[in-house]
C-alpha cells in the first residue's frame, strides 16, 4: 500500500500512559514516523490515518478506503488461525501474512496483508502494523502481537489468539442462536395476528351485520380495530372488487398513510426508537439506564448480562496477558464488553486502581453489575499476583454457565411462546365468536318462553 508523500498531516487514535485515550492531528513525512512520533511520546497507537496531502500523491483515496477495512469476526478468526500455523509450519512472519492474503478474493483485504507485509519486511513491529487498522485489528488484539514480540514467542501469542476468538466466536453463535428463535416465534405471532385483523375479522363482521343486533363490546372494538389496521391504503386495480386485501376505506384524506391504524404509530415508533439510540449511542447516562432494564428482563437479561461479563472478563485477561497494566486493560475492557453500564463504571474502576486501592475492593460496590464469583476470583488474583489467570478462569466459569443457560433457555422460551400465541389467538377466536354464542343463548331462551 503507498504511504503519503511529505508535507502529509495524519489524524491519529492512541492510548496516553493513564490509559485514556487520547485524539489529534500532527504532521509527518510518513507513517512511519507520524507511530514514531506517537511512541516517542509515550503513546499507544490505535489509528494513524492520512487526512490531509500534497496534491502530488493520488493514492490518498485508496489509502483511507484500505485502512478503513472492516472484517467479520469469523474471517478474523481465520486470519488469525492461519498465520499460526503458518508460523508454526517456520515461515517468517512478513512471509506468513502475504501467505495469508493470496487467495483471499478480496482485493482491499489482499492489500491489507501485502502491506503488512512490507511494513514488517522493513522493520516495523507487527504489532505496530496491524494497529493501522483498528477495524479489523483491536487494542487487545494488537497488545497480544506486542506481548508475543516481546518474549519473542508470537507463535505462542498467536496460538492464544485464535482460541480466545474461537471460543468468543462459538459463544456468539450459540448466544444468537437462542435470541433467533424468539424473534423468528414473535414475528410469526405478528403475522397471524395481523392476517386475522386484516383478513378474518372482516368476514365475520359482513356476516354480523345480517343478525340485527348490536355487538358485544369487545368484538365491536376488533371490528373497528380490523377497519383502520391497514398502515398503508392501497387500491391495486387489477384486484375484484370482492378481494380486499387493505381493509378500511380509500379516502383521498388517508392516503397513502392510514395515521389511525395501530400498525402505522408502530412503525413510526420503531423508526422513533432506532433514531433515539443512534443519537445516544454514546451517552453513558442513558446507555447504563437502558442497560440496568435490560439485564432484569425475564429469561433473556441474565444470559446478556453473563455474555458480557464474559467478554469483559476476556478481555482483561488478554489485556493482562499481553502486558497492559491493569488501568489501561480496564479502559479496553469496558469498552468491549458491549456496555454502556459497565464503561460508566470503568471510569470509577481506573481511577480507584490508579490510587492504589484494590480492584476487588471497587468492583464489590457494584454487586448488581459484577456477580459474588467475579468478585471473588479477581480478589484472590490480586493476593497471588496473578490477576491474568484469574480473569480468564472467570471467563471459563462463565462459559460454562452461558453453555448451561443456552441449553435450556431455548426449551423455556420455546413453552413460554406457545403459551403467548395460544393465548393471544384463542382471544381472539373467542371474542370473534361471541355474538355467534349470544345469538345461541337468545334463540335457546326464545324457544324456551314459546314452549313454557
């Protein structure tokens, strides 16, 4: 990949020695220099990008396209496991990562490991290299490469590497696994109820309307709830007049929107939603309320709650592995863990371990968010001097209980939405028939009077 000409100003991410993170522009002849630079000063480089240069270097373009490569965790997975056995197998590291990018069809990810590659041929640490694209390469990803330059066993560090991505990787599949079925469940309920709406209920109001008598309230109530359910009015034309698949009228007033029907205040509630948390996406006041709802929902709340304590646990042990200091792994940690709830607590967490107060000790105030055997572990960790295991047998403890979770999560919540679409069906019917049971009891008690 070309790097930028002189005169080139780069826009960086990097991590200051108090493990908070630090942003800015400098200007530097290369990139080299600019991670240099960043280094000298005792900065941890996460991204190093070009915004800005001479009007000679037409490469800018695909530069910032090639850094901004983004890759899925699966094929993360699999980079990471073929450079360790490439590396294993004896080839150099700059041969196993252009090894690695031949037969990839992508090209942007093809130039990725050609870069890589050369950046290493030339001296650059791997470490150093791969942190030129955070979003493929993370912090705690790249502290496992610098740990394993260190010691001079990236083999090793490598071979962690894939099994700690293996094992996140299988957890997320059997953790989407269990969601996907409760989604896919209540879609279908959605859809049924609906078709009854849109569908049955008229019927049967046509046929209502030759008793002459008046409704009982609730199938009046889904009569008129069945006329505006339409969100849209739609009149398709070629249609017979008999075949009404929009229920409601087709007033110039209504169209297109039907803003009575429940369906439309839906939508527009889901789009008000969806617009609320992009807008929010980084307040951690609202992300930890949001949090606090979502980990004591029924059934569901305690398997994200232990998925992300399981990831941060993870986390803090690779960082501690990888040489970070427990501030700065706290930092990476909170971030990754998929909470705003516990990156509100890092905060309190980093500042109380720079004052040299225990980490057990502070994680203990916050018993709803970190559980008794977190708290424990990470206390005897620090009385043996060996936090890192300590946080990665936590983090296999919790697997165990996700894969205990998971395994019968599903049959509950496979019994807890019968039980829901039974119920909201059956109301239905029942209400639907109910004239039709009135109707029996009055001609049952007519015939009565005529014969007494």
């Amino acid at each position: 990949m070309a790097t930028a000409e002189l005169g080139a100003t780069y826009k960086y991410s990097a991590i200051a020695p108090d493990g908070t993170r630090k942003k800015g522009k400098l200007d530097a002849p290369s990139q080299s220099d600019a991670i240099d630079s960043l280094q000298s000063e005792g900065l941890i480089p996460i991204s190093v990008t070009v915004v800005k240069n001479s009007s000679w270097n037409i490469s800018i373009t695909r530069a910032k396209t090639d850094y901004d490569l983004k890759l899925k965790q699966d094929e993360i997975l699999v980079l990471t496991r073929q450079l360790y056995l490439l590396l294993r197998a004896g080839l150099s590291i700059h041969r196993a990562v252009l090894v690695v990018g031949e037969e990839n069809e992508n090209p942007v990810y093809v130039r990725m490991c050609q870069d890589l590659s050369a950046k290493v041929l030339s001296g650059m640490p791997l470490s150093k290299a791969m942190s030129l694209y955070p979003k493929v390469f993370d912090e705690v990803y790249c502290a496992y490469v610098a740990a394993g330059e260190s010691t001079g066993d990236i083999e090793k560090a490598m071979e962690r590497l894939a099994r700690v991505l293996e094992q996140s990787h299988q957890l997320r599949l059997k953790v989407k696994a269990v969601t996907a079925y409760p989604k896919m469940v209540s879609i279908a309920i959605g859809f049924l109820v609906y078709g009854i709406l849109a569908f049955l209920v008229p019927m049967y109001g046509k046929i209502y309307k030759g008793f002459g008598k008046p409704l009982p309230g609730p199938t009046q109530f889904l009569v008129d709830l069945s006329s505006s359910i339409a969100p849209f009015h739609i009149n398709f034309g070629f249609m017979p007049p008999s075949i009404d698949f929009m229920p409601g009228d087709r007033s110039i007033l209504t169209a297109p929107f039907n803003f009575a029907s429940p369906m439309f205040w839906i939508l527009v509630m889901i789009f008000a939603w969806k617009t609320f948390r992009k807008r929010t996406a980084d307040d951690l006041a609202i992300g930890t309320r949001i949090d606090k709802i979502r980990y004591r929902m029924p059934m569901l709340g305690l398997l994200w709650k232990y998925t992300m304590l399981y990831r941060w646990s993870t986390t803090m042990a690779g960082s501690l592995h990888a040489g970070l200091q427990t501030y700065a792994a706290l930092e990476i940690s909170g971030r990754t863990a998929g909470s705003k709830w516990v990156e509100s607590v890092t905060l309190e967490l980093k500042e109380a371990v720079r004052a040299g107060r225990s980490l057990a000790t502070e994680l203990g105030k916050h018993p709803a968010l970190f559980n008794a055997q977190l708290r424990a572990m990470a206390a005897t960790g620090e009385e043996a001097g060996e936090s890192a295991e300590m946080f990665a047998n936590v983090a296999e403890a919790l697997e165990d209980e996700l894969d205990a979770m998971v395994a019968t999560l599903g049959a509950r919540l496979e019994v807890a939405l019968l039980m829901v679409m039974g119920a909201v069906v059956g109301s239905l019917l029942v209400v639907l028939y109910l004239p039709i049971l009135n109707l029996t009891k009055v001609a049952g008690d007519g015939y009565s009077g005529g014969t007494s």
